[in-house]
C-alpha cells in the first residue's frame, strides 16, 4: 500500500526496480572489492568468535552431526543454545556446502556478511517506496543505509547484519498486514522476522521487536484517529500473530538459549557495565566529523575519547554528511508527513538512548522493560538513530529538489548554510570546544589530527554546496542529479570506513601464527583424552576458540553466554586444573613475554570411579570444604542436590577401571569396571540434557564436584553411554515444524482462494 504520489515528472521515472538494485548490488561490491578479491580480510571478533563458530558449526553438519554440544571450549558447553551459534539461520546452513578437508574456508562467511549489505539496501528501497518515495530517493535511502556507518561498523559482528538487513522488509509486511488487513503478509512477516531472530543476536532481537512496537502503535493510532476504533481492533491479532508465529519459528532456537540464559555469565549485569560503550555528549561531532577523536580500525588505531579500543564503533552514529543534511531538511515536513514525523522520533530515541548512562532513556529501560537488564553497550542503538536518519534522507532531498530548485534565493540561502555549518564546525575544533564538552583531557586527544578531520569535514561540505547548487539549478535530471549525490556519498564513506574491516590477516593465517603449538597437541589427542589450560590472564598461547577450529580440548573460550560454573573451586588453582583433566598448562615469562606449555603430572583422568560421597546443599558450604585440605576428589564427591544414593565415606579399597571408547559431540561412550558399588565422575561440564545409559537403561546423572557429572554404578563391569538429549531443543523442534507447516497451509490456502475468486467485471458501471 503506497501514498498514491504521482511522480513528477523531474523524478526519474525511468530509474526501475532492477536498476536500483543493480546499482545497490555495485556499490556494495566496490565497497567490498578488496575482502571480495581477498587483498584484505575482517578482522576481530569476526576471526575471534564468529568464523569459528562457523567453521564448528558447517564441519560438523558435514560429518552428519547436529552440534547441540561443544566440548572444546570452556571445557565443554552447550553450543547450538547459544544463539550467537546461528546454527539453523539457512545461509550458515547452506555453508555447510563448502566445506572441504574437514575446514570451512574463511571467504564463504565474509561472502555471506557482504551479501546482506546488498540485502540490507535491496530492502530499504522497497520499504522506502512502500513508505511514499519514488524510486530514485527510496533508492537515495537505500545506499544511505546500507553504506552508513553503522552498518560499515558492524561488520565484524555478522550476527547484528544479518539480522539488521531484515528488518526493513520486515517493517514492509508489517506496514501491509496492518493497513490492508492481509494474512497472507503477516505470514510472510512472521517468517522473514523468525528467520532474522535465527541470525544470532538477542541484542539486536530486543531492539528490533521495540521497533516493530513503536511501528505498530504508529500505524494504529493513525487508524484510530482517521478511521475510529472498530476499524483498528483487526490491526491487533494481526499484528500479535507476526509476533507470534515468529517466535513459533523460532522455537527451536528460542527454548535452549532461555535455558542457557540463566546458567549463563550475562544472567545478571550491574548498570555500570550495562552502561559500557555509551555514546557522550561531546561525540555529537562526529556526526559530521566521524574521526575527530581518532578511529580504531583493522590497520591503525588512533582512538582517544573513551577508555575502550572498541567504543569508536560501537558509538558511531555517522551516516554520511549528505544523508545527514537531508534527513535535516525532512524535519521541515514532520506536520505534513506522518511518516516523517515517526522517524523522526526514532531518530530522537536511537540517539538519546545511545547516551546510555549520561541520559535517563537507558537507566529507565534498564530498571523497568524487561530484557534490556542482559546487555552492554547502549550505542548499538544507532541502528534505530541510523535507520530513522537514512529513512527521511529519501524525505529530505525529495523536498530539496522540489523547493529549492524552484526558488534561486532560497537555494542560495541552502548553499551558505551547507557551507558555512563546516566553517562553524572547523572553529568551534579549532578552539576546542568538542574536547571540553565531551570531557576529554588535553593530553587524551590528538589537537592536529582533530583539526584536520574538522577540516576535511570543511572541504566535503563545500563540495555539496557546490553539486547542491548545481543540481538544484536543474542542468540536469533529478535521476542523474540523485545519482550523483550517491557518487559522492559513496567517496564520503569510502574515505570514512575503506579501511576500517581490511585487515591483514586471514583467519587461516592467524590461526596457523600458533600451529606449531597445535600440530603436537592434535595428534596426542588422538591417543588421549585432555584438555590444554591455554591463557593465563593476557596471555594466551592458543586462541580463545582455537579449540574449535582444531578440535582441541581448552579450558578457555569466548562468548558472551559462558557458562558460569566453568572451574571447581580447589584451594589452587593447579588444583581446579587436575580435577578438568588439564594435561597442559600455559607457562609465561614475563621478562620477554615468552610462552610455553608444560605437561603436568597431578592431573586427573577424564573418567575415573569414586566411592565415597557427601551432599553439602548450601552453595556457599560446597565452594569452602572444596576449597579445604579435607576435600579428596580421589575418594569423594560433592553434591548440592541430594542424589538419593548414599556412598558415604570411602572406607575399604576397591578395584575399577573406567575408559572412553568413543567420543563425539553429543555422546561419550564408556566402558568402566568395579569391585563394589561406586560413582562413576565425568570431568565435563554438568548441563541440563545430558543423560546416563548404563548397559542400555537410563540411570541418574548428577551434578557433582561444582560443575562436573556423576552417574552412579553398581559392581561389575558396564558399558556407559552419557548422551545429550536436551528436551528444550525437542519441544522447541516440534513448535518450530507445526509453525512451518500453519504457515505453509495458510500460504497455500490464500493463494488458492484468491485464484477462485471471481473477478468482478469492468463494465459494471
């Protein structure tokens, strides 16, 4: 449903769809033109966290197993509950396809990430057309959104785009299911938003279904006020049924990560970390000269404003200087364009509650909406200040064109502003206004290099003075007007963000830095079974999540949903690393920073027999007699829950003998043998969904020792199948495939109804 807006005919009608995506396809692929020919590589958490999630995630589904569990990082968690795991989002599925020799080459992931910039643009220009625009501004918006900063930020992080570049599709069907009361369109709503929920970042999960709220309520008020009451009460199952069957969809991912959630490190978090990564008062220059303070990027790292490396992307609010000036022109039709008027608040709440703590929005969200408690970084809302701004730039130049280009004084009068706001900008950093309202020390910032970035700020907007005064005079079409603002909006945020994801190096070739340490390990993996301590404090001699990428058993890892029972408490910590079965430890000398592994001789076997238990029920008590010289894991276990299976003090010797026969992702085989009746003791992470078979019957397994797992035995010998069957992942399997099979049934259904229907004929009068 459009505005029905005749297009003048200055407004380029002879640009169509398949040219506007054309053109959005060539930007992203100019943009991109080094990562795609890989002359460069994205760098950070992208090497850290998601390629080799990935990597894990496609081998696995190669080698016909579904990765519920992953053993090789923090000494084992749950890894397809993790969301970040993204495991059933369909184009990580699909990378599944190019594995070869056991590893996922890095190029398919970084394709992924470039192809949802182009899906990211592609639907903005038809949310922008739906919305009003004719197709060369919608196609303005578009290329302002795609290539903004945000998005050109957040490469790194491939959950947040994938998820992202839904969402204005989403908004498309959601705008048709409400105003033309479509089933059809909330169906379709539903699944492309449970598809984008499964890209992996409950972050951006919360921020999305707020905006999906602050939409609706737009579009229903506006209802209520033109057309009553009755006439918006369809509005409401419509719109609660894209929640739901959205989250219907995604069922199978939602179920275990809420089970997660809570055993999960990011349970709980105080405001003061919550707050990390806010946005500051004096950043607000950056809109118009992003580098004043420095930048931090895959090349060079200048950054001097906030005390983390990361802040500079994590608080970018820069969308270009001509997106800006013309979502800045578009508040001049905030009373005769609702549309404009709606993102303008956006715009308003994205950039207000970026301020995190040095605001009140944040601190409120915080204390009283739920599921905004669980997460960091408040400047992640630029999305919602990035996707209102670039939305009215389409508003903005459309109205610059259509006023100013008719009116020579007032087009002069546009010039000087565009013009002179840069002088203004170049003297207030000349005197150092932005280092003293943003609370920045002299010796923090870099006077030079922020005087220049004022400068060259100065120099742009002289140059959109100049094609504002030349387009406008109306020498040329509006289409090849607009186009060439796009051009150098382009150049703008190629100067701006070229760089900022070219790394140097490959994934394959950071982690190759340390094979000389992994080689050696990975083939004595394949006679025993342990685990590598790898980091001791900074220094880490295999990568956090190296042990994924090699299939070696760490102690560490990284991800933001570790669990928090990952180490016994031991009076030492050599200690806690015997009873994790840690063969080798990091050893670092801190005169040269040099590292090294040290084989250890106390550490204890992955599977060994017990015989003697006690049950302490009080956290607190467990973590003291743990931590005393009286606890022997040798001879006793420690439960919190009472087991119901009472061993007692080990008071007579015995034999056993227990050993892994095999061992994959969701299942340890095992063969043990006793003298008497004992406790077999697992060094793995306890976690609800894992299961004891004893000789085929299912037995007890318990948590045990902190965070390890129990399962009682009877004397003789068995054969012990420990298995992960979480029941969450089940139910939420089985709501996921009704969902799918309703929504196909009601996709089908409309269509074959509205082929019966019969036409109503044109010569009815």
């Amino acid at each position: 449903m459009t505005s029905g807006r005749q297009e003048p005919k200055h407004s380029g009608r002879a640009i169509r769809d398949r040219h506007a995506v054309l053109i959005i396809v060539a930007v992203v692929v100019v943009f991109f033109r080094d990562i795609l020919l890989q002359n460069a590589f994205i760098w950070e958490d992208f090497i850290y966290q998601y390629y080799a999630f990935r990597n894990f995630a496609a081998v696995s589904l190669a080698h016909g197993t579904l990765p519920l569990w992953n053993p090789y990082t923090f000494s084992g968690m749950p890894f397809q509950a993790d969301i970040q795991s993204a495991l059933f989002y369909i184009p990580n599925l699909l990378l599944t396809l190019f594995v070869s020799g056991d590893k996922l080459h890095f190029f398919w992931v970084e394709l992924i990430i470039v192809a949802h910039f182009v899906i990211a643009g592609v639907s903005m220009y038809y949310f922008a057309k739906e919305l009003g625009l004719e197709k060369i501004y919608a196609l303005f918006s578009a290329i302002a959104f795609t290539l903004s900063g945000f998005m050109i930020m957040q490469v790194i992080h491939q959950t947040f785009i994938c998820q992202v570049a839904w969402v204005p599709l989403v908004l498309l069907l959601l705008r048709r299911t409400l105003l033309c009361r479509s089933i059809l369109s909330m169906v379709c709503a539903g699944l492309i938003l449970g598809h984008a929920i499964l890209a992996g970042s409950p972050q951006f999960t919360v921020y999305i279904f707020l905006l999906i709220l602050f939409y609706f309520l737009f579009e229903w008020v506006g209802t209520v006020r033109a057309e009553g009451w009755k006439a918006s009460l369809p509005m409401v199952p419509l719109a609660a049924g894209v929640v739901v069957l959205a989250v219907a969809l995604t069922a199978v991912q939602l179920l275990p990560t809420l089970e997660l959630a809570p055993l999960s490190r990011r349970a709980t978090i105080s405001f003061e970390n919550s707050s990390e990564g806010s946005l500051r008062w004096g950043q607000i220059i950056t809109l118009v000269a992003p580098k004043y303070f420095g930048s931090s990027g895959a090349q060079e790292t200048t950054y001097a404003f906030l005390e983390q490396y990361w802040a500079y992307w994590e608080t970018c609010i820069y969308i270009g200087l001509i997106p800006l000036i013309m979502a800045v022109l578009s508040f001049a039709l905030i009373r005769k364009n609702r549309y404009v008027a709606f993102f303008s608040g956006i715009v308003a709440f994205g950039f207000l509650y970026c301020l995190g703590n040095n605001f009140v929005l944040h601190s409120f969200f915080f204390h009283v909406v739920p599921g905004f408690d669980k997460f960091r970084v408040p400047g992640r809302m630029s999305f919602f200040f990035t996707f209102g701004a670039t939305i009215l730039s389409g508003f903005g130049l459309r109205y610059a064109v259509e006023r100013y280009s008719t009116n020579t004084r007032k087009m002069k009068k546009l010039v000087i502003v565009v013009a002179g706001s840069g002088v203004v900008v170049l003297l207030l950093a000349q005197a150092g206004f932005f280092q003293s309202f943003g609370n920045v020390a002299a010796e923090q910032l870099n006077h030079e290099k922020a005087v220049n970035a004022a400068a060259t700020t100065l120099g742009l907007l002289v140059i959109v003075s100049i094609i504002f005064f030349l387009v406008l005079r109306r020498q040329v079409s509006t289409a090849k007007a607009v186009l060439v603002l796009i051009l150098f909006h382009f150049i703008d945020m190629n100067l701006f963000g070229f760089n900022q994801n070219n790394g140097r190096l490959s994934p394959e070739q950071y982690y190759a830095k340390t094979s000389r340490v992994a080689e050696p390990l990975k083939e004595e993996g394949k006679k025993e079974y342990f685990r590598v301590n790898s980091r001791d404090g900074g220094y880490m001699i295999l990568d956090r999540n190296q042990g994924m990428i090699d299939r070696i058993f760490l102690l560490e890892g990284y991800t933001p949903l570790a669990l928090q029972r990952q180490y016994p408490p031991r009076k030492t910590t050599e200690q806690t690393y015997d009873l994790l079965n840690a063969k080798y430890r990091i050893v670092v000398d801190p005169r040269d920073r040099s590292m090294g592994l040290r084989e250890a001789s106390t550490y204890y076997p992955r599977a060994l027999i017990v015989y003697g238990d006690t049950v302490v029920k009080n956290e607190a008590a467990a973590q003291a007699y743990m931590q005393s010289d009286t606890f022997d894991p040798l001879n006793t276990v420690v439960y919190e829950d009472d087991p119901h299976v009472a061993f007692g003090k080990a008071s007579m010797a015995a034999y056993s003998s227990a050993s892994i026969k095999s061992y994959d992702l969701n299942t340890i085989t095992l063969s043990a043998t006793s003298s008497r009746d004992g406790i077999l003791l697992l060094s793995e992470i306890y976690y609800p969904g894992w299961r004891a078979y004893v000789d085929g019957v299912e037995q007890p397994l318990y948590r045990a020792d902190w965070c390890l797992r129990a399962i009682p035995i009877k004397a003789g010998t068995h054969e012990i199948v420990a298995r992960f069957e979480p029941s969450t992942f089940y139910r939420g399997l089985i709501i996921t495939l009704v969902a799918l099979a309703i929504s196909g049934i009601i996709v089908v259904l409309t269509i074959v109804l509205k082929r019966r229907a019969v036409p109503v004929s044109s010569n009815i009068q």
